[in-house]
C-alpha cells in the first residue's frame, strides 16, 4: 500500500531522473531516491547507457543507512547482468526492506522479473504510482518495446492563421528567440530527428542541437532524411556538419548514395515505391534503439505523416502574425467533406513562450504507449 510520502518520494525521484533527459539514450531516464525514517540517506540517476544504473548510485551514497532503507525507483530495477550488473541484486545485498516503483520495464529480459526477484528475497514491493511526469519522461522507450516504433513529435511554426511560409516559400523567421530556444531543448532530448530532402533543399538546415550556456551534456540525435531519390547534396548543412546522418531512400545503389556513403551517411532502402514507406521507416529506427523522434519538415511530410496516424504529438509554436491565404498551410491532406472525416487532438499543454504561443496537442484517436503496472 502507497501513502502520500511515497508519491512524494516518487515524484522526487522523476525530478531527479530527469537530468540524464539528454544523455540515456537508448536507456530509459530512471532516478533512485532512498529513504529511511523520511529522511533521504542516497539518490542518483542514470546519465549514460552503459554506466551505472540510478539505483546503484543511490546506494553507494547511502552505504550502511541503505540497510532498511526503503527505495523509490521510477522504473522496475533490472535484474539481468548487463554492462553494470543487475540492480535488483545491489538491492538485495543492501537489504532494503523496501522498494516502492511506478511500472514494468517492458525489456524482455527484465518485464516483471525484477519484481519477482526482490520479493522472492523477502523485500516489500509496491507498483503502479502512474504520473504524467514519470511517463512522458520515457514515453518513446515504451514506444519503441511496446508498439515497435518511436515516439513522435512534430514541431510547426506557424503564422496566427496557421502559416507556415509565405507563397514564395520566406519561413525565417516566424516565431521568436526564446520559441527556437525551446526547439533546441526538444531536439536535444530527442534521439533523432527527422526531415524531408525537400527541407533540405529549401532551407539547408543543421538541424543539430544548441542549448544555451551553461548547457548540460548532450547526445547529438540521429539526423534522419526522406529521400527517395537521393536529391541530398554532399555539401548540405546536414552532411558538412559531422554528425550521425541516415538517409532513407528507395534506391541504395545509385552513383549519388556512393557520393554520400563517403561522406559517412548512411543509406538505407524503405520500400520499393516513388517515396519511402514510413511506417517501415519507423519500424527501422525502432530496430536501431530510437526512442523519440522530433519532425522538422513541411506540409506534405507533416500530412503525410498525420494520414497514417503516425503523429503522437504536435508542438505547434503560434507568432502573433497574420500572412494570408496565399500562404503555405500546415498540412498536404485530400479534401474533407465533412467535419467527422477531420483528425481530432487534445491539447495536452498551452503556454507563452515569449511573444509566441506553444501549443501541445495529441490525436485523440490515436492511443500513445502506456507504462504498465502490476
């Protein structure tokens, strides 16, 4: 049974997690607080995938006062010998009378047995304190174990009446400093990024990530490009940049992916038709450990993209400008005949983000990854 202190403890915990936000990747964020007569006696979280685990740092800070102690981990411990050991052994050795946890880590070797583990061994196991905080904090590692894709996000600027660019294609910029600082955020926490070759061609984006000094660490994400006909040029922003590029094409053996395989990029082939097959683009990306994906691209990638369903959330930035009706929309979709054809979304948040507005919203017929409890 779960009392208040243990939310509270809990919600510690994800605040805790959250600072390895930019650096786990592909390993779930996790943090570990300990406790023992409600004071904190350790904590720590995981930074690096294949460095030690939350809750091993917590229970080296705490040394002895983790004998009893009760432990607050915002993702079931692991229980098989990975690069740092299993977690539930350290638990177990430590002789914590306790461990209070939000959900099952849906890795197959782990999906239940962790809890099985400590309890076998006589320490008290509480499951399933559920938070939005906890949950969104690793909404695309469940994605990625549980649906078989990423989680993904698309980011628009857009005018006050939903513009995009102006007819001659102008786009820079819409919206404010502080709106495209909070994009480098987004992108930074992101495990790759994806565009189209036309974004490409018309912007030549790096599309890397920049936070604002004193940045914490960052894992650069993947760049991903749509490309069906390797229109990518070596000198783009995108390639010149250094970074981990992919290019997803319909045809890996032309004279242009040569050019651009010596370039580092890699080339890979997502269907056999005029454009890639991008649910078997996410399904790839999924293969590759991606857990969040962050979209940066135009209307027809973005239409293309809500068509299929394979939107989990919209982060639409709104500048108090007016462009008109000659300018570029939001989305390439057929005509709609009638108001129950359109795609529906909840707003999940709405804010200032200095002049501009920021809106989150998801497909309300489109049901995201769920953090499953015991």
């Amino acid at each position: 049974m779960t009392t208040v202190d243990d939310t509270e403890f809990l919600m510690r915990a994800a605040k805790i997690a959250a600072r390895g936000l930019y650096t786990t990747d592909p390993n779930p964020r996790v943090g570990c607080i300990l406790t023992k007569d409600g004071n904190v006696v350790g904590e720590g979280w995981h930074e690096l995938a294949g460095g030690p685990h939350a809750e091993r740092i917590a229970l080296s800070q705490a040394g002895e006062a983790a004998f009893g102690a009760t432990a607050y981990v915002t993702l079931e411990p692991c229980n098989f010998e990975g690069r740092t050991g299993a977690c539930t052994e350290a638990l177990i050795e430590a002789k914590v009378a306790r461990v209070v946890c939000s959900g099952i880590d849906p890795t197959p070797e782990v999906a239940g047995k962790g809890i099985a583990s400590l309890r076998e061994a006589g320490i008290k196991v509480d499951v399933g304190i559920v938070d939005d905080t906890i949950t969104e904090l690793n909404a695309g590692f469940f994605s990625r174990l549980t649906r078989g894709r990423p989680f993904v996000r698309s980011k628009i600027a857009v005018s006050l009446d939903g513009r995009t660019a102006l007819a001659n294609g102008e786009s820079q910029w819409i919206t404010g400093d502080l709106a495209r600082v909070d994009v480098h955020r987004w992108r930074a926490r992101s495990s790759a990024i994806l565009t189209s070759v036309s974004t490409v061609l018309a912007d030549d984006p790096s599309l890397d990530a920049r936070l604002e000094a004193p940045a914490p660490p960052i894992k650069q994400p993947l760049i991903v490009v749509l490309d069906s006909d390797l229109r990518t040029p070596t000198s783009a922003n995108v390639v010149m940049k250094g970074g981990e590029v992919s290019i997803f094409t319909t045809d890996e053996d032309s004279p242009a992916a040569s050019a651009l395989r010596k370039q580092e990029v890699s080339i890979e082939q997502v269907g056999r038709s005029r454009g890639c097959d991008l649910e078997e683009v996410f399904s790839r990306l999924s293969q590759l450990q991606i857990n969040e994906v962050w979209v940066e691209a135009g209307a027809i990638l973005n239409g293309a993209l809500i068509r299929q369903g394979l939107i989990d959330e919209l982060i639409v930035y709104i500048a108090p400008q007016i462009f008109g009706d000659t300018a570029r929309g939001m989305f390439v979709i057929d005509e709609l005949f009638s108001l129950e054809q359109s795609v529906s979304f909840e707003f999940k948040d709405v804010r200032r983000v200095g002049d501009d507005l920021r809106i989150i919203a998801s497909p309300s017929n489109v049901s995201g990854p769920q953090l499953d409890t015991l």
